[in-house]
C-alpha cells in the first residue's frame, strides 16, 4: 500500500487530474442553479463556473454615499440620486389595502431626531429580515420630499457589508440583477483561487499586469471605479490575448498548408475584361494583384476583400471563380439572402457563361429534383461555380474538387459556418468579401487570420448623395420630393425598422406605413412592399418588380439593406433612423446613387436624444464608409459587428471594449509567445494553450 502511494507521488502527470478546475464544472453544480437557471445563463454564453467568474459587468452602480438621515435632511435642496442611508429602526408598520397589496413601511430615525419611510411593495419578508438584524439598519435608495416630508424610493435593505459600488452584469430574459450577483460572489467564494492566469509570468510582467484572480475580485467587487476598469482592462487585454494566440498560430499554420494553386484562366480573363464597357479602377486592379497572388500560391489564401457598397467585389469575385474553374476546380459563393444569391448568380452568369463557364444555384427554396442534380454535379467534380445561401454549407452537400471559397457579407455568417464550408475542400482558397467597412484594429483583433485588401475608390461617373436629417415636421415636404423624383422616373426607397406596429417602441412598421400610403399620397404610384416575415418566393417577385422599374416605391423592412442594386433608385426616406446604428445606415444609403444619378438620402428622427442627432448628424456630413466605421465603433461600441456573435459574445464584447493601445500591445504580446514557442510546447504555456483549446475551431 505504502509503495503504491509513494508510486503516485513519484508518478508524473500523464492523467489528467481528476480534480476537476474551474472550466470543467458546469455552472449547475453551483447551489441555486437548476435546470432553468442554467438554461438562462447558457444564453449569456455560460456553460461552467469559468464562464461565470469571466462575466465581466457593463458597468458598476454608484449606490451614493454613505449618509446619516440627519445628513439627508441637510442635502434638501440637492438631493442625490440615490443614496445609502444609515439610520435607527424606530418603527415598522403593515397594511394590505388590496388582496395582493402588501405594502411595508420602514421608519429611520436620525442622530437628531429626525426621520424618513421607505416603502416595501409585497416584500413582507423585509420585515423578517429587519428583526433578525441590528437597530441601525442601512438603506439603499432613491430620496424624494412629498408633502414636506422625506421619503426613500426603491428601497434595499442592506445587510452585512455595506458596498458603495455594486457590478451591473449583462442579463437575459428572467435572470435578476441581485440573483446573479449572488451567485457570482459565491462562485468567487468557492472558485477563484482555483484559477489559473493563462498569461505566461513574462508577459504579464511587461505589460505591468495584476495578477488575475486580483483583477477578477475587483471587477465584481471594487473598491473605485479606477480600479475596476483597470482590472476590466487587464482581463480584456487576457481575452484579446488569447483571441491573438489563436488566430496568429492559424495564420501560421496555413503557410504550411497546401493548397491548390489556380494559374489557368489568364486568356479567359482578358476576354472577360474587354467585353465590359468599363476598365478596372485603380483600387480593383491592386485588389486583383493580391489576389491573384494568394491564388497562385501553393498554400490556400485568407483574404479579406473590404469596399464600399458599389465598389465593384462582384466582378473580382467573378475573375477569382473564372480562374478556379479553368484550372479544373470548383468554386463556391455563398449570400447571405435568397434575394443576394439569385442576384450574385445572374450577374456571375452574365460574365462567364460567354466564356461557357456554367454557374448554378443552390438554395433551400429550391424543388428536391432540382437540389438534387445541383449536388451530383458538385460530388462529381464537375468545374463549375455555385452560388448559393446556407443551404450550401449542409452536410448532405459534397464538392469533389472545392478550390475557391467566396463569402460575400461575411458579416452574416460565422466563422463556423465559414469553417463548415471550406473544410468541404481539399484546402480550398477563401475569399470573404465585405461592404462593411470595418476598423482597421477591428480588423487585426478579430480578422487576423484574414489578409486584406481594400477598394476605396468608387467606380467613376456615379451620382452623389446627399444625406439629410428631417423631423415630423417636415414629413410632407419629404413625400413631395419622393412624388418628384418618382415623376421623373425614377425609383423611391422608403425604409422602416419593423413589421408590426409595436406600441411600445413607437416604431413605425412597414405593413401600416405601406397601406397609409398606398391609400393615401401615394395613391397613384406603384408601391412594393417587402419585409423579412414574407415568403421567400413573394420577396423575390417584389424586388424583381421593382429592379426591373415596375414598381415605382419600394417600402421595406432592412431586408434591402445588403447588395440590392438597382441604379434607377435616387431617393431614400428611413424611419426612425435613430434606430439604426451608422454602419447600418451607411448599408441601407447605399442602396441610392448606384446609377449616374444624384440621389438623396433622408433620415427620419423626432425622438433621438441629444447624443442620436449628433451621430446622424455627423454621418450626413460624409460618405467615407471607413470614417462611418470608426465613428460608429468610438460612439456606440461595436454593437455586433462582422460576425462577433460567433466567437463567444463575452469575448468580442471584452476585447471590442478594448482601448486601441491596448488591443495593439495584445497583439504583438502574442506575437512575441509565438516566435518563442510557435506550437505552445513549453510548459510555461501550458495554461495558456489549454485556455485556447476549447476555442481552437479556426484550422486551415
Ligand atoms: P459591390 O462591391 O457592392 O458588390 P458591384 O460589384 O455590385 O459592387 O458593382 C456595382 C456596379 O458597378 C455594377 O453594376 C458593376 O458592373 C459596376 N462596376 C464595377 N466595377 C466598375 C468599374 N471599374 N467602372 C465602372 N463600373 C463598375
Ligand atoms: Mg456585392
């Protein structure tokens, strides 16, 4: 027995320990967490206790100062917002004025004498807690004076410690405010000190870091708001970090990859150029040079195509598909609507099938037989190019010889999804096209993996447009511009943010606002109406009526806010612009001054606050899609951009929340491991390499 244990002792670790850490325990192991709660807190991205303590706060609430109530009786004439309140408990009383009324009433006595109530609505337990506790009780509340007399709103009773700043966390549907902080301080509690820092000693040591489990004790729990966002800072430069590790070591890996290199195709190609009625802008020429040189390469390209919407992607995406196909390949672009594919295959169709190259479309409203003959030609290899949604990426869909990859407006898809599809390939070149301008640290944070290219430039000879701001007010002279334009033959967008009335947000929907108008100062034009909620088939034959100028106003939800082209559009009307974030608007603007036309854009915004009209303001004053990016990510956070949701909302959310410097030196910090220890072998990278295993879905 003795020798076995001493065995153990001597035995190196080859098993894994069976003392289960942190990130292996799921969070309902935690008391209080059933089924439900669990299931509540998975929407938050939180599967184990890990997650848990990594739930990093919005923002932690000021609960005021500490106060007597003889102090508050002195603050009359500027009383705080909310306050914490010390006091002596020099009454309690009780009345039900209803049958499910309880109403509790909380009486503090100052040092003078003075007093002020606090009401309890149906919480009868507080009396409870008030007699098991102390004669001085402390109240966190918001002070009013009513009738000359002082009263405490929303009150909390407070017990034990008394805290000035309380962590706000992100919530979902069902989870409290006070049940998750609960629940965090005692994950805290229990599990803190079992985590490990993955940052490796010398990095943390020359980015002048706090040891983690100290920063992850203060961001639930500080004692001042500076330490609380350096410590927020500090687990965001962890998390961009790592997100760095990742994405570097797979850009490595894909160096060493093989992939196809596609080198035929040049004489097709000069054909295709010179049937077009425009040559190349600069920019489109740059963009071709980097492409092509990744695809001639013997290892598979990662790139990044950024431009404007307009900027011309098609016809490079076209010159990529026509090279993949004559070396022997077959090659892939996948839309993120029904609407976008059937329009990105008529226009590949357009340029390559004079050149007889055959192009299909694959899409989940399609008949079975149809489907069908489409995925025997692919699992057959047949060199051809596909365009198509989500149903590409289904599993029951093979590509036998997949050498090109095109997503447009990635921004739709996830990485995992992007994943699903290339891993169809041997090792297939990917192109991810993007109208969304993105910032460049944006970029490096969360596209590392992706090389870019940009087209700033739009082709020459389109229209300008022109963006203004217009209140209730000037409703009818906006109508009257559209019935102008409309006259002139040209062609109206009106854009609204929802389908259905909904009275609570006020928001104007399109089904009400389409029948207003259609009876009403529209009546003798003709009005589309589309919106996300109609069938695929009925979405498409409103929009070819309307590319086709058939319809002369086209009424809509956002579901024309990617790629929709029709040149013949110069006037845009949103509603509620407020309500859309700019990357958004710079999206749905897009959709006018396609042609040779001036066209105008018009935002509609009564109720924005201050801040609102300062950002739409400031995006009527420029058209530069990457300054619109910027000012968008400065003003509101990135939202959710370009595919955040797929890697963890809590990460993005942490490292977009990032200063720039900071996410810069994240960047090169990972740098400076991978030139050490490319493959994480050594063992100070031990708990990195494992912090990144769970993660670790990019392979190329
Ligand atoms: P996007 O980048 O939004 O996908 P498209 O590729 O759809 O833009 O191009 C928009 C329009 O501009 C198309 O009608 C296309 O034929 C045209 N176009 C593309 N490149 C040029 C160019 N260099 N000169 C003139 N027109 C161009
Ligand atoms: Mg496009």
């Amino acid at each position: 027995m003795a020798i076995h244990n001493q065995q153990l002792a001597t035995m190196p670790a080859k098993f894994p320990p069976v003392v289960k850490g942190p990130a292996e325990i799921p969070v309902s192991h935690l008391k209080g967490v059933g089924v439900k709660r669990a299931a509540q807190l998975e929407r938050l991205g939180i599967r184990t206790i890990l997650d848990l303590i990594y739930l990093m706060p919005h923002r932690w609430e000021n609960r005021g100062e500490l106060l007597g109530v003889e102090d508050l009786y002195s603050l009359t004439d500027r009383l705080p917002k909310r306050v914490l309140v010390r006091g002596h408990l020099t009454g309690t009383f009780e009345r039900r004025p209803g049958p499910r009324l309880h109403l509790l009433t909380v009486r503090l006595s100052g040092n003078d004498g003075r007093q002020v109530e606090a009401v309890w609505f149906n919480q009868p337990y507080i009396k409870e807690a008030l007699l098991k506790g102390e004669e001085v009780v402390t109240i966190s509340a918001a002070p009013v004076i009513r009738n000359g007399k002082m009263q405490l709103q929303s009150p909390q009773l407070e017990i034990g410690e008394i805290k000035k700043y309380l962590p706000v966390y992100p919530l979902t549907d069902g989870l409290t405010q006070g049940w998750l902080r609960t629940l965090i301080k005692s994950a805290c509690n229990e599990y803190l000190q079992f985590i490990r820092d993955p940052l490796p000693g010398y990095i943390t040591e020359a980015e002048g870091l706090v040891p983690l489990q100290q920063a992850l004790e203060t961001v639930h729990n500080p004692e001042n708001l500076d330490a609380a966002d350096a410590a927020l800072a500090r687990i965001s430069f962890e998390k961009a970090f790592i997100y760095q590790v990742m994405i570097q070591s797979g850009r490595m890996q894909r160096f060493k990859g093989v992939g196809a290199p596609l080198r035929n195709g040049n004489g097709e190609r000069s054909k295709l150029l010179d049937s077009l009625p425009f040559s190349l802008t600069g920019d489109q020429r740059q963009a071709l040079l980097e492409i092509d040189r990744d695809l001639e390469a013997p290892y598979p390209m990662r790139r990044l195509l950024q431009g404007e919407v307009g900027s011309g992607k098609t016809i490079l995406a076209c010159l990529a598909a026509l090279k993949a196909v004559a070396t022997g390949y077959q090659a892939v672009l996948m839309s993120p609507t029904e609407i976008l594919a059937r329009q990105s295959r008529d226009m590949f169709e357009e340029l390559l099938s004079p050149l007889g190259i055959n192009v299909g479309l694959l899409i989940s409203q399609m008949r079975t037989s149809e489907k069908k003959q489409v995925m025997q030609e692919l699992a057959a290899g047949k060199p051809a190019v596909t365009v198509g949604t989500h149903a590409l990426i289904q599993e029951s869909i093979e590509f036998a010889r997949l050498g090109l990859v095109i997503i447009d407006e990635q921004h739709r898809f996830g990485v995992l999804q992007r994943l699903s599809l290339t891993s169809k390939g041997i090792n297939p070149h990917v192109l991810v096209m993007t109208a969304t301008p993105i910032p460049r640290t944006l970029v490096m944070a969360l596209y590392g993996e992706l090389e870019q290219s940009v087209i700033r430039e739009l082709p020459p000879g389109r229209g300008r447009t022109a963006t203004y701001l217009a209140s209730e007010a000037g409703r009818e002279r906006v109508y009257g511009h559209i019935l102008k334009e409309v006259e002139q033959g040209r062609q109206a967008y009106i854009v609204c943010p929802a389908i259905e009335e909904n009275m609570e947000a006020d928001l104007t929907a399109a089904e009400e606002m389409f029948k207003r108008l259609k009876n009403g100062i529209f009546s003798g034009k003709r009005l589309g109406l589309l919106h996300g909620r109609m069938p695929a088939p009925h979405k498409e034959e409103v929009m070819s009526a309307f590319r086709s100028g058939m319809l002369d106003i086209l009424v809509s939800t956002t579901v024309v806010e990617v790629g929709v082209d029709v040149p013949n559009a110069t006037i845009m009307m949103v509603e509620n612009a407020d309500r859309f974030g700019l990357a958004q608007l710079h999206q749905l603007r897009g959709r006018v001054g396609r042609g040779r036309y001036d066209a105008v854009c018009i935002l509609m915004c009564d109720k924005a606050s201050k801040q609102s009209e300062k950002r739409l303001k400031a995006f009527s004053q420029t058209n530069d899609g990457f300054k619109i990016a910027e000012l968008d990510y400065m003003l509101r956070g990135p939202g959710n951009p370009c595919g955040f949701e797929q890697h963890g909302f809590e990460t993005a959310r942490l490292i977009a929340g990032l200063e720039e410097d900071l996410l810069e030196r994240a960047i090169d910090s990972a740098a400076k491991v991978l030139e050490r220890d490319p493959n994480l072998q050594k063992s100070i990278h031990q708990g990195l390499k494992q912090s990144i295993i769970p993660d670790i879905q990019i392979g190329y």
